[in-house]
C-alpha cells in the first residue's frame, strides 16, 4: 500500500497556488489583483488554518464502514467542511480566501485516502468515480428548495442556478471534477519549464474550460466566459509562459482585472485541485 501524507499534499497544493505570477486578477506575492482586503499573507494563514481539517477529512475516510453508500461519508466531511470554513474566517479576519477550496479540496482528500484505505491506487479515473458516487444527487440536494429561499441570502452559485441553469462549483464536484482530471491534469503532465510557468499555464488552460462562479459574479453576466476564452487564447497564441510576450500579456491580463474588478477565484480553487492530484500521483 502507498504511504502518501494527504495533509501535507494538500497544503502543498495550496501553498504552489497562492504562489504562482503574475495571475490575472488573484492574489499573488507580485499583486493583489482584483482583491482589496487580501494580500498572500492572508492565504498562507487561511491554508495553515485549514490542517486540522484535511487530518479530518483523511480520519473520516479512513474509519468509514466500506458497507454504507459513499454519500454518507460526504455527508460527515460536509459538517467538518461547515466548521473548517469558520476556523478559516477566524484567521483571515472575515476574507473569503478558500471557501470553493474547503468544499473541493476536502473532498479529494477524502476521496484519496479512501482509496488508499481499501486498497486501490489513486488514478485520475479511480478519483473520479469516487468523488462522483460521494457526491451523487448533490446539485439536485442543493437546488431543490432554492426558490422558496430569501432572494438577499442567496450565494453567488445559487444565483447563477436559477439565472443562467449554471451548476458551478456542484457541478463540477459531482461529475467528478472532469476539469481536473480530464484537460488540467494530463495538460500539466505534458509541460516543461520551470514550475511557475508550468502552472501559470495550467491555470490559464482552466480558466478557459470553467464556468467559474466568481468570474460570472463579478462581471454581472455570462457573457464574460467567451470574451475570457478569447484573452487566454491571445496568451497561448503569444507561447504563454514560455515567451515574454506571453508574460507580459498575464501581467497587462492582471492590470485589465483589476480595472474591471474581475477574478477567477474558481479557476484558482482547480488549480490548487490539480496540484493536489499531480503530487499524488507523482505527475510534480
Ligand atoms: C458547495 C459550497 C462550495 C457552497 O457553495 P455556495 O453556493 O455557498 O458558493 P458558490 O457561490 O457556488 O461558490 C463557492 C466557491 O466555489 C469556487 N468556484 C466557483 N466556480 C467554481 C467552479 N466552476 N469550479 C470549482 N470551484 C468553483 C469559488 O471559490 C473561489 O472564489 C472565492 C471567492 O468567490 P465568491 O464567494 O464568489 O466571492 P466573495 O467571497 O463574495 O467575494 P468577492 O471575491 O466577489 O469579493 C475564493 O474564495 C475561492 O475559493 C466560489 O466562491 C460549500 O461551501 C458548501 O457545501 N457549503 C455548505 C453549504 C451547506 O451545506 N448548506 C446547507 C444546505 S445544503
Ligand atoms: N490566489 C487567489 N486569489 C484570490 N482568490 C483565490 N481563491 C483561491 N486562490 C485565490
């Protein structure tokens, strides 16, 4: 059986993420892109605060009675997810720094180490059909009720559900995070260069195939989605990473999120996904 720390991975993960410049409109060491209340300080106490959790997340897998359907076990890691987002508002000061990576983070965590716990390798393929049967009838779960819920305490993803029919972060987890396993995982594998550029260019694939809910939050309407495709295309068109024209786009990318207030929180939530995954599976 593998020995892998999934804590240590995760936290990883998230460290690499913060990390990585320049970044269209997030946090990182060279900007606060679109973000005003938040700086990579903020990040690097919100993932050290979040430890004890992804210990929980691994206990809960590893203690699970193997008879009880899966979704039971995310009901558990749910509850603990409630408390860790608390314990993260607590060291950032109220600042939304990884609440979409508590959720999704904590789930493949999960995920990996129960894998590891009945004895099966961690694969992409193995990771997704777990996740998918944890989480099998969540967007139906959560949206059932939506309408008969206060319009003022509806969150950003729900909004977009009953707008636009746009699943979002749900979505995305319950189809087994086809992002990250499907384009940003195997597109990692296959770069070169120093690990900055490499994921630099990795978050920009995904930003490319995501509907991410803070990027339609910020800019008011989907139609942001195809206007960002084309700006991730001029990136890539320009060598990406691997040029200085592709660099210096990301870097004109940051200043043009900034004016416009726009981020890509969600984006950034599968990147620290695909990190998470490319150490356990010794892609990094
Ligand atoms: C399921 C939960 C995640 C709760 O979902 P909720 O409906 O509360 O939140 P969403 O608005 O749907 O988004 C959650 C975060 O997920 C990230 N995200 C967005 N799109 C995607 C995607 N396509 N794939 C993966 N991840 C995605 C994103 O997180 C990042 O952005 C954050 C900032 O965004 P946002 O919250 O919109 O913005 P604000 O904080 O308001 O500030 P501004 O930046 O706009 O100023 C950033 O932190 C990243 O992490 C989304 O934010 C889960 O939390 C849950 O299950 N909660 C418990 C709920 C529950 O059980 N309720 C009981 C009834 S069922
Ligand atoms: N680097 C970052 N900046 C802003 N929001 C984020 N959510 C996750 N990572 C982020």
């Amino acid at each position: 059986m593998q020995t892998i720390d999934f804590v240590q991975a995760a936290e990883r993960a998230l460290l690499y993420e913060v990390t990585v410049n320049p970044k269209p409109g997030l946090v990182d060491p060279s900007s606060n892109g679109a973000h005003s209340d938040m700086d990579v300080y903020t990040f690097i106490d919100s993932a050290v605060s979040l430890q004890p959790y992804l210990s929980t997340a691994v206990t809960l897998a590893e203690q699970f009675n193997g008879n009880r359907s899966l979704t039971a076990l995310f009901e558990e890691l749910r509850q603990a997810g409630i408390d860790a987002e608390k314990d993260m508002f607590n060291a950032t000061k109220g600042v939304n720094t990884h609440k979409g990576a508590v959720f999704s983070l904590g789930i493949l965590v999960c995920a990996t180490a129960y894998l590891i716990a009945q004895a099966q390798p961690i694969t992409s393929e193995n990771v997704s059909q777990t996740v998918q049967a944890m989480l099998q009838g969540l967007s139906e779960h959560d949206f059932a009720r939506l309408t008969q819920k206060p319009e003022k305490t509806l969150t950003a993803g729900e909004r977009q559900f009953l707008k636009y029919g746009a699943t979002g972060i749900r979505g995305q987890a319950e189809a087994g995070f086809p992002v990250v396993m499907g384009i940003a995982l195997p597109y990692l594998a296959s770069t070169t260069g120093d690990m900055n550029g490499r994921l630099l260019d990795t978050l920009m694939m995904i930003s490319r195939e995501t509907e991410d809910s803070n990027l339609i939050k910020r800019a008011g309407t989907m139609d942001i989605l195809p206007w960002w495709q084309g700006q991730v295309d001029a990136y890539f068109t320009m060598g990406g990473s691997k040029t200085e024209e592709g660099l210096n786009y990301a870097k004109t990318l940051d200043n043009i999120c900034i004016e416009k207030n726009l981020s890509l929180g969600g984006s950034a939530d599968l990147l620290i996904l695909t990190v998470y995954m490319a150490i356990v599976t010794d892609v990094l």
